[in-house]
C-alpha cells in the first residue's frame, strides 16, 4: 500500500515501501501558474530532507523543490523536459518529478496527511 | 507572505479585475493584474493570435503647455520634439543633468491642439512630473492627468475590435495619434503599445473607463491581459523594461536607444550632457545592451551574471524569462562591448552552473506594427 504525504513547501511524497516519489501540490502548480521548465536531479545524486533538490520555473519565476525525505534519488521523470505543461495539468500524478531510495522512513511519518495539508493551505 | 502595511492605489478597472479574476500583485504602488484564469502563457498567446486588453491606468499621463512646450521640452530630451508633426506620437528618453536615463516616455501633438500630451512610467511618474515641472518653471507647465485612465488594445484582431466601437479608427497607422470617442466615451487613441504587435493605446476619463473596457472585454477576439504577458510580450519584442534594462546608472548609447535622438539634435548638441552622450555616439561606451538567447531550454532571470568563455565576468542579465512565442528562453543585458555582436558565445551562470547562450539580435519576434505605406 502506497501513502501520500505533504510539505509546507508544497511538495508531495508518496511512498511504496522504501521507494519514494515526490512532486509539487496542486495548489504550487496553480500558484506557479504556467510551468515553462524543469530541473531534476541525476540519478545516483543524495540529498537530504529539505535539501533542495530541483527546480520548476513558470513564465514568471523560479522556485526550488525540496526533498521532502532523504535519500538517494534513483530516478526523474523525463517526460517533463519536453511537456512541462505535465506539471500543471497532472500535478499529483504524470507530472511528478523524481524518486528515491528513502533513507529513513520516520522522516515521512513526520509530515502531514492529505487533511493536514488541505487545512494547512486554507490558512494561507 | 512578506507583505508590506503600504496601502495599494486603484486603477479604475480594479473591481473589474476582481470580477474576471485576476490575480493581483503590487505594481508601482498599484495592486495590479498579474494574469486572469487563462494564465500567462495562454495570454500572451491570444495577444499575438487575436487581440488582449491590458489595463495600464497606472502609468502617468499629463498635458505640457506653455508658450512653446515642444521646445521646452527638448530642455530634458534629446528626442526630435520640435519636428513632430500634428497626429504623430514618438518614444523619447527623458534624461537627467548627468546624461542618464531618469524615464523613457510617449509624447503626442494632437491636432490643432497647443499642449503635448504624455505618457510616462507608473513607477517614476511623481518623479518625472516633479522633475518635468522643476526644471521647466516659468516656460511650460505640466498638468498631471490622473483622472484618465489608459487601456491598451494589442494583437492581429485589435484594430477589427476597436473599429466596432470607434467607427474609422483601423486607418489610423502605427505612431498617429487622434482624438475620437471609444464606446461613445471622449478619447484619446493612438496606434501604438509596448508588445511588438499591432494594437492601440486608449486614454479616456476614469468614470467611462470600466464601460469602454467591458465593450472591448464584448469582443469575440479580445481577452483581459495581465502583466505577466505583458512582460513577457514586450520582453520577445526586445522592448525595454524601465528600472530593469533602464534606468539612472545608463546612457542612451550603451542602453542601444541612439535611434532615440534625433538627428537634428545631434547636430546642435542641445540636450542634457549633449558632450558627454556625442563623444559616447562616436567612440562607443565600455557596455551595451543586447539580446541574448540561450541554447537549452532554462531561463535565465534578471540579476544572472553573464561571462565568457574563459568564465571572466563581463556583464548581467536585467530582463529573463521565457518567450511562449518563441518557446524558448530569451533574455537582455548589458555585456562588455568587444562581446556585443551578434552571436557572440557567452556563458549565463544560473545556479552556479555556465549555462551556454549567444548573444542575438532583437527584436525576437518580429514587430507587426501597422505603419504608413
């Protein structure tokens, strides 16, 4: 069984035993708006949680995406080089951004569930 | 958010942009649109393919009257004042002691009309009418319009859009300027705007302005623009950002905005730090304004430093993002000069990395403006 948990910086991570797949939230891509340009990390890279780990910019800005979980990235997805539009059109799912070996599975339980997150961006 | 207490001004639209959607953002001391639910990306499109209406109520328009404005106001600009003729608008460069860049600027001689009218920047107009008044005392004076707003009709379909509401003015062509009513409101319409497109820019008094701006808003081909494509519109059009590409630190010569001065004027040599900005005409200043695109797909923003390709730094970007015309990155700056040409090899350093770019000539898309023949 897979789960689903959310930062205050607005990514995503969902993990399926120790795999880890992270993204940004809907409600990033929408504050992004139009996502023009991704960077994503080389597989083999490790980074720490809140490390920075890629980079999405729209028309207007760059923003950095954080590891929301240690480990060592084992993957990106690819498809958002040529179609960045994926980010905006399927945040939560085509449109994620890379995967990793997690390192230490308390780091995801300390972050928030999907309820957690909804009332955390109604207090934005 | 790191959100100031300063209170934003209203353009007259602003409930208007509440009602659409808008994303507002502060600008200039205005809390502006930044885009509407279509997004920048599709905006800026739609301005190119059909036609976008842009609030920009912000910027500042004022009348100059006086005995001889045009002649006063060659005092402060190195732009051919005199020489323009009835129903012609043109872009000058309002220019401090020093010979640098204080405003860039429109000014139009209406028909049978003595006084000019001009539009400056939202951002520097209390200064540049401060300025304008201060130094012109005593032979002109200049009266601050804020009760007139500015609506701006740019894209292919605009001028079919606009004739529906202002009968004959798709004859008007690119820098005229008239007299006329929009919507049945006075107006003052020229051909012009800042995307690179064909289009028109619309002053009319601020009680008309949200009835003129939903009749367009009627129009099948228009859509509300914000001014994150407004950006990145005049960006592509290789069109200067005042206080990012200008501003007090540049001259009108490393600024590539010699085609600004008139011919006449470089002549007499009458105009704010005429020497200085002659001597810098014939042997060149040590940086200059350029193009610049880069090879891959990443933007670069304003602030990147840019080297050579020895990783010697040799100037900075100061307007960076990304073209949807031309879907891929584009860019200005200042560089040394020996690596203005075109196609010059540089490097831009974004996120610490050299990001290969060359330098390019600008406009990156090409203007579509509907001139005279």
């Amino acid at each position: 069984m897979s789960e689903v948990r959310f930062t205050e910086q607005h990514e995503w991570v969902r993990v399926d035993g120790d795999e880890a797949t992270i993204g940004i939230t809907k409600y990033a891509a929408e504050q992004l708006g139009d996502v023009v340009y991704v960077e994503l990390p080389e597989a083999g890279r490790k980074v720490g949680a809140g490390g920075e780990a890629a980079v999405v910019e729209s028309v207007k800005a760059a923003s950095e995406v954080y590891a929301p979980v240690g480990g060592e990235v084992t993957g990106s997805n690819d498809a958002l080089s040529g179609d960045p539009a994926k980010v905006n059109a399927d945040p939560e799912g085509e449109g994620w951004f890379f995967k990793l070996k997690l390192a230490d599975k308390s780091e995801f339980s300390k972050l928030m569930s999907a309820e957690q997150y909804a009332e955390f961006v109604k207090g934005i | 958010m790191a959100d100031t207490n300063e209170v934003l001004l209203k353009t007259p639209l602003h409930a208007l942009h509440a009602e659409l959607g808008a994303k507002m953002v502060p600008f200039a001391g205005y809390d502006m649109p930044v885009q509407y639910p279509t997004g920048v990306l599709r905006e800026h499109l739609h301005t190119r393919e059909k036609a976008g209406l842009f609030d920009v109520s912000h910027m500042g328009q004022a009348f100059l009257s006086g005995s001889d404005p045009s002649k006063a106001l060659e005092r402060l600009t190195p732009a051919d004042v005199l020489g323009l003729k009835e129903g012609l608008q043109r872009y000058g460069l309002l220019l401090n002691d020093a010979g640098t860049i204080k405003d860039d600027f429109m000014f139009s001689r209406l028909a049978g009309e003595g006084p000019l009218y001009l539009v400056v920047n939202a951002g520097t107009k209390q200064g540049d009418f401060d300025y304008i008044s201060t130094k012109l005392r005593g032979i002109a004076s200049l009266e601050p319009r804020p009760d007139r707003a500015l609506l701006a009709l740019q894209g292919p379909a605009a001028a079919a859009a606009l004739e529906r509401h202002s009968p004959g003015i798709s004859k008007l062509t690119f820098m005229k300027v008239v007299r006329c009513t929009v919507a049945a409101a006075p107006a003052i319409v020229s051909r012009s705007g800042y995307t690179g497109e064909d289009g028109f820019e619309i002053s009319i008094e601020s009680v008309h302005a949200e009835r003129v701006a939903r009749a367009l808003l009627g129009e099948p081909e228009v859509l509300p623009i914000g001014l994150g494509a407004r950006d990145s519109l005049r960006l592509e059009a290789g069109l200067c950002l005042y206080g990012h590409d200008i501003d007090e630190t540049v001259g009108p010569v490393e600024a590539s905005l010699v085609w600004s001065i008139g011919k006449r004027r470089k002549l007499d040599r009458d105009f704010p730090a005429a020497e200085k900005i002659m001597d810098a005409v014939f042997n060149g200043t040590a940086r200059k304004r350029v193009g610049i695109r880069p090879d891959g797909k990443a933007p670069a923003r304003e602030g990147t430093e840019i080297a050579d390709k020895s990783g010697r730094v040799i100037g900075k970007i100061t307007s960076g993002g990304f073209g949807p015309s031309l879907n891929a990155p584009v860019a200005m700056g200042y560089v040394e000069t020996a690596f203005a040409g075109d196609g010059t090899e540089i490097d831009l350093i974004v996120r610490g990395k050299p990001l290969p770019a060359r330098v390019a000539p600008m406009p990156f898309v090409p203007h579509r403006y509907r001139r005279a023949i």
